[in-house]
C-alpha cells in the first residue's frame, strides 16, 4: 500500500511485534483506517503501509488524516508530532496506546480534533481504559470549542478560548453576545449575562466601523457570536455564523481577482465579516462562469443558481436595473439572487458594482441557514479555514 494523497480518516501506527497485532485488530474494527507498520515487521499477510523511518514517513501524511492512533511509547509520538504542528484548529487528533491496550490517551486535539472522542471509540474496541485529561470534561463544564462546531461557527480567536474555559471552571460570569441563540442554550444561566451588540446597526450602514477593543472590552470574558466586524481584546471569544449570502453578476469571462475585491471591500465597508460568507449565488446562465467558480472554491463557499423566473418573483430590490431587464428579462441579478440564496432572507447591502461586476449582501435566517436553498442549482466550492 502507498501513503494517500489526499486527505483521509484515521491512520493506525505500531512499531513492534505486539503492538502490530494490536494495531490490526483496531484497523479491522475501523474500516476508514489505514494501518503503518515498521519494515522489519513486513508480512505478505497483512496489508499494510510499511515504513523504514517513523519520523519520515509520519511528516509527509500527518495532515492528511483526521486522526491518528500510535501504539507505542509516549515519548516516543511527542517527539515525533512536535515539530509537525501547526494549531489547536488544524492539528489532527492522536490518541497512543500501550502495546498491552491498557490505556487509550487522548494526547492531542482533544475537543476540536476529536482526541476525546476517539480515545473513547477505541477503548470500546479493546477494552482499554479511556484516559482524558482536558479539564472541561474532566469537571463536566460546557467546552465552548465543541459546542462552536457542532453548531457550524467559526472560531476567529481560538486563543480566547481558554479564558472561556477558565471562566467556567471558575464559575466565573460571561458576557454574551449572541442575536442567533446559538450559543446560550449551550451554557449554565447563571454564568451568562446579556451583552448588548457594540454596533446599533449590523451591517447596514456603509458608513459604519468596525466596533474597537474598547467597545467591547469588558473586565469579564466575552463571547461574540455575529456576522459584523469587530476588532476584540484577547479576553473576547468571537465566533462566526454562516449567516451571509452573496449575490452576484458579471460580464462574461471576468476575471476572479475583480470579483474578490469587490465582495470583500463591499464586506468591509459594510462591516461584515468574510467569515460569515455561506454562499454566493448567481441567475443560472452563468451556471459556466469560470470566474464564480474560481472564486467560490478560493473562499470555500457553496455556489448556487436561480432561473430567470425565480429571481422576477423577488419585489424587494432597493436598486433595479434597466440595462439588464433589457438584456436577460429581470431587473436584478445580485440582490434578488442574494436574497433566494440566504432562504429569503433580509437584503442588508444593496448592489454595489464595478465595471464588470455587480454585489449584494442578504442575511440569512438563521432558523434555516443550515440548508441550501430551495429549487436551485448548487454546486460545491469546497471548505475554507479563511
């Protein structure tokens, strides 16, 4: 077998004639998994990775797995991994087993690269004794990380996320910002107190700043869930909402790079984060535009379509056109289209417009936000950390 080149679930690790058996039984019981095993353990009847040099080998396909199960000495994986890691957001998941399977050890990633959860999905295979030592769950106290995730939000400042941790820990009060409701049904009540949006407009003025670290800073930590701009001290946990969709037409054949900079000076100027983009969406005969294309895989966004007849239903367009009534039959591509796309949602940055591209911003509902819009064509631009 051959290391993969693109990116996979689960690699298993042994470099000694126990731990081999070990590791296979595990690869067995994990059908995603793939098995690495030491040269001088080479066996026509096992399928297997072989490696001459564990250090080698490991620093090419680290990043390729979402995770990572070593069944050897302790010492021996730190050594190895340090020099390979780049972020509590990126890093993969490694739990290490003793040969024996006595113990499972969540040694790193364990909330947001799922150590935790994995240490425990192995010790149900083996038997061993799941050891967890992140301080959250070991006092049963929300991990703020986790909850970001599974309600799909971006964490912009991970580094505040142990001030959270602490402040919890602690019994500590927090200040929430939180218009969606995605975060305080999450934490103890008595922990949270109502933190009023820094900005009176979200994102509706063109002419509106960015909220400074002195709007927002506060003796306690913070917790800011919104799509608008801020600019926080490090005691502030931001997290991003897909809660953005953005509207667009161009010219045939436009060059992506024009149609970046526009949507994100118009963001900018709009004081809305790029963080926040869900989608962009588009009237469907520029389904084979090759610059939308380009440029909802550079941001990681979904791209969809709408017929003509979807957009001509849309009535609240704030800036009509009769050039391109006259030219496809409708009299707004970008802010109808950013409209359909964020599920009928709120339009919260009317057209702006290059020479060859035009731009709108709605809102989504965040009640619906999760799905994709109805009766389109979509397309996927792939995951972005950006």
């Amino acid at each position: 077998m051959e290391p993969p080149e693109a990116a996979q679930e689960l690699a298993v690790w042994a470099v000694t004639p126990r731990g081999a058996e070990l590791a296979l039984s595990l690869v067995k019981s994990l059908p995603s998994a793939d098995l690495y095993l030491s040269a001088p353990l080479r066996s026509r009847e096992i399928s297997s990775i072989y490696f001459d040099r564990l250090s080698s080998v490991l620093f090419k396909v680290f990043h390729r797995y979402g995770g990572h199960i070593f069944i050897m000495s302790t010492g021996i994986v730190v050594r190895m991994i340090a020099p390979l890691l780049r972020h509590k957001t990126e890093d993969p998941a490694v739990v290490v087993m003793n040969e024996t399977g006595a113990h499972a050890v969540s040694l790193l990633s364990g909330h947001l690269g799922g150590a935790n959860r994995l240490a425990e999905r192995v010790a149900a295979i083996t038997g061993a004794q799941p050891v967890i030592t992140t301080a959250t769950d070991l006092n049963k106290v929300p991990a703020v990380d986790l909850i970001a995730q599974r309600e799909g939000l971006f964490i912009e400042t991970p580094g505040a996320i142990k001030k959270i941790g602490m402040a919890l820990l602690t019994g500590r009060n927090i200040r929430l910002h939180d218009p969606f409701g995605l975060i305080r049904p999450h934490l103890p009540a008595e922990s949270v107190t109502n933190w009023e949006c820094p900005l009176e407009n979200r994102g509706e003025d063109p002419n509106t700043e960015p909220a400074s670290a002195d709007a927002v800073s506060e003796e306690a930590p913070g917790i800011f869930v919104d799509d608008i701009q801020v600019d926080p001290p490090p005691n502030v946990l931001v997290l991003r909402p897909r809660s953005l969709t953005a509207g667009m037409g161009c010219n045939r054949n436009t060059d992506m790079s024009e149609m970046k900079a526009l949507l994100l000076e118009t963001l900018n100027t709009f004081g809305l984060s790029h963080r926040s983009l869900k989608r962009i969406a588009s009237v469907d005969i520029k389904r084979d535009e090759p610059g939308l294309a380009a440029l909802a895989a550079e941001l990681g966004l979904d791209l969809v379509f709408f017929d003509r007849d979807r957009l001509r239903e849309v009535t609240a367009i704030e800036r009509p056109s009769a050039m391109v009534k006259k030219h496809i039959g409708v009299e707004s591509v970008c802010e109808a289209a950013a409209i359909l796309g964020a599920n009928d949602g709120t339009l919260i940055v009317p057209k702006q417009k290059t020479r060859n591209v035009t731009v709108a911003v709605a809102r989504i509902p965040y009640s619906s936000s999760a799905s994709a819009p109805a009766d389109s064509n979509t397309s996927a631009g792939g995951r972005s950390r950006s």
